[in-house]
C-alpha cells in the first residue's frame, strides 16, 4: 500500500491540486491513503470502473451519534445518491421525468432571459471601472434561481436556499470541525422542516411545479414516493443542482480570464460555446472526489479492493489523464474530443446534467452578449475546502 501524496490539509493543494495529481498519477493509478482510510483512484480509466463497476456501491451509514445528526441523517437515508439498485431504480423512475431533456429546454428562454438580467445588473455596477463580484452578482444566484422556480419556492424564501445548502455540503469534507458538524445539522433540519410545510400545501393546493409533480407522481407499478424521499429529493436537487453549476461557472470564467486567448476566440466564435461549457468541467472540476464502497472484493489498477472497503474517483485527477485527453493541462475551448466524468458515470450519472447545461449556456452566452470588456478586477478568493472545489469571490470588471 503506497501512501498517496495528497495533502488535503495543505492549502497549496487545496488551491491546485492539480500537479499533486500528476505526480501521484505517475506512480500508480490507484494508491492507498491512510489519514483518509481508503483507496484513490487517480487515472481516467481506474476513476470510470469505480463509477460503473456494480460491486462497487454508495452504501449510506448514518452520522454517529444519530441523535446529534438526525435531520443529515435523514435527508441522506432517503437519498437517490446514496441508493442501490432496485431502490434506486424505483426512486430514479419516479423524479427521472421532471428532467427529461424537453421539459429542461422548455425552461432555456426563461433562463436566457434571467442570465441577461443578471449580466445587465452586474454591467450597469461595475460601468467598465469598478470591480463587482461575478458569483454573488451571477453564478450564486442563477441557479439558485432556476431551481427554486423549478420547485415552486415562493421568491421570498429564495434567499433561505443557499445559506443552507452552504451549510450542508461542507460535511463532505475531511478534518470537519465541531462548529462545521453542528452547523449542517442545523440547516439540514430546517430545510427539512421548511419543505415539509411546502409539500403539505401542494398537497391541498396542487401546482404546476416539481413538489406538486412530486407529491403526486405515481409511476407504472403505483409507487409513489414517502414523504422523506420527497422531502430529500428536493434538497438533493438543490444541493447538488447548483454548487456545481456555481463552481463551474466561477472555475470557468477564472480560467477564461487566465486565458484571454480563449476568451478572445468565444467571442469571435459563439458556435464554440458548448465544448466550451464541457471544457469548463474538464478542466477545473466543481466536485473533486467521489466515495463508493466494494460490496465483494474488487480488482481495480492492480489492486484489491476488499469488501467493506472505499475508493474514491479523483475526477479532477481523471479529467486530466494524458492517457484520455491531449495536452491535458492546456486550456481549449475548442476541445472536441472530452470525455470528461464531471457528471459522474453509470447508474449515478447527474440526473440533473441536461439543466445544467442550459444554465451554463445562458449564463456565458450572456456575458459574451451583453459585455464588450470583461477582466479581472482582483485576486479571487478560493473556498478552503477540497472536495467541493470552488470560489468564494470573483471580482470582475464589466463594460
């Protein structure tokens, strides 16, 4: 068992991890971590068999002690993301068709519309002089926006939204702290509370929104989903309907604006906007890490995998793997030929992939539209955190 060499407490990591990667690539594909307690996959080959390879499953065990980590506890129980087949299946059937890819482009003109509004606030601000902050102004709000619309949120409770799901994820790091711990459970139990009540309004006043879909969807069989599986379903979507959406869209303009080249060459060419949205993802990934645990043992890379054990997919270790992309660490947003995993693979690929898009789109599109300059306008401030992998701050300047 060789002991990767990853530091996650290392803020040099934290803020690229990227030639940390390499070097541990170089070594062997898959490495055991001892502080973490589990293997690392670190090539693009190795990170797509711990995704797809059916003995290797998200198998959920409640937060210890279960009375201080009730509300996390519940909202992952029930989650789709910590499911197996045939829950899975059953739970994936019944919310799969709020994301059918027509009901998603019927939302894009509505989204196009709140992109430019945004990109317009954030231009008559800033007046080509003053720096304003992109993710607060934008990529925060957008798809936030989206899916509280989505979910039928009344526009005064938005605000709610991120602040709890902010929260909540930050217990998919390492090294957590008591305040962090007490912090997400706190927010998990009154989003909990909270949809709780919205679902049991739709179920007196049904709309034409996700939770009345949800409240009264039945699939072929008569399944229909328990209150909890409701409850959960909606801040799954929330949560991981738009941190990646904000973190690619923060990663992604810094590294346009890194790159003025490229930049220059999205303007010139607006055909190149959506492998420009999978470049975004491939090159600077919003989830960095994803945990499955063998349910036999598993040959991956050369090792074995025992049961009871976890592997974790690298993604972004992945979506730079010389053996799959050419010139892995050059920026193109051109890159036609990018099999990037940013949304995962196998039966846990992103429901919720085809909106994201759409959101990416409208909101790049629009920066390209509704802007003649568009620049740095300070040093952005990363998020401390590795596994979520994002930006607190992006000050930009916008004429």
């Amino acid at each position: 068992m060789t002991s990767a060499p990853l530091d996650l407490t290392d803020p040099a990591v934290v803020a690229d991890p990227y030639p940390s990667f390499a070097r541990a690539r170089a070594q062997a594909p898959v490495q055991w971590h001892e502080e973490m307690g589990l293997w690392l996959a670190f090539t693009h080959a190795e990170s797509n068999a711990v995704l797809r390879d059916r003995r290797l499953g998200r198998i959920w065990r409640d937060k210890a002690p279960a009375e201080r980590f009730e509300s996390f506890n519940l909202i992952h129980r029930n989650a789709i993301l910590e499911m197996e087949p045939p829950e899975h299946t059953r739970l994936r059937r019944l919310i799969s068709s709020a994301f059918a890819r027509g009901h998603v482009e019927r939302l894009r003109p509505w989204v196009e519309e709140l992109a430019r509004s945004l990109v317009d606030e954030l231009v008559e601000r800033s007046g080509g002089s003053e720096p304003v902050d992109l993710l607060a102004g934008m990529a925060e709000q957008l798809p936030v926006a989206v899916i509280a619309e989505l979910l039928g949120v009344p526009e005064a409770d938005r605000p709610l939204l991120r602040p709890w799901s902010n929260a909540i994820v930050k217990m998919y790091e390492y090294g957590r702290t008591t305040e962090i711990e007490d912090s997400a459970e706190r927010a998990a139990d009154e989003f909990v509370a909270y949809l709780r009540e919205l679902a049991a309004e739709r179920r007196k006043h049904l709309g034409e929104d996700l939770v009345s879909h949800l409240v009264s969807m039945r699939d072929a069989d008569g399944d229909r989903l328990t209150e909890d599986e409701l409850v959960t379903t909606c801040i799954l979507l929330l949560n991981a309907g738009h941190e990646a959406t904000v973190n690619v869209s923060g990663n992604g303009t810094l590294a346009l604006l890194q790159h003025p080249e490229q930049l220059q060459r999205l303007r010139a060419d607006r055909t190149l906007l959506p492998t420009a949205i999978e470049e975004f993802m491939r090159y600077d990934s919003p989830l960095q890490l994803f945990e499955r645990t063998a349910t036999e043992d598993v040959e991956i890379g050369g090792i074995t995998v025992e049961r009871g054990q976890k592997i974790a997919a690298l993604l972004g270790a992945a979506n730079r793997d010389p053996a799959v992309f050419t010139e892995p660490d050059t920026f193109d947003v051109g890159r036609t030929d990018n099999g990037h995993i940013t949304f995962g693979a196998g039966v846990h690929f992103c429901i919720g992939a085809p909106l994201a898009r759409v959101e990416l789109q409208a909101s790049f599109g629009a920066l390209l539209d509704r802007t003649t300059t568009f620049e740095l306008g300070g040093e952005p401030e990363r998020r401390p955190e590795f596994v979520i992998r994002g930006l607190q701050t992006l000050p930009v300047v916008l004429g």
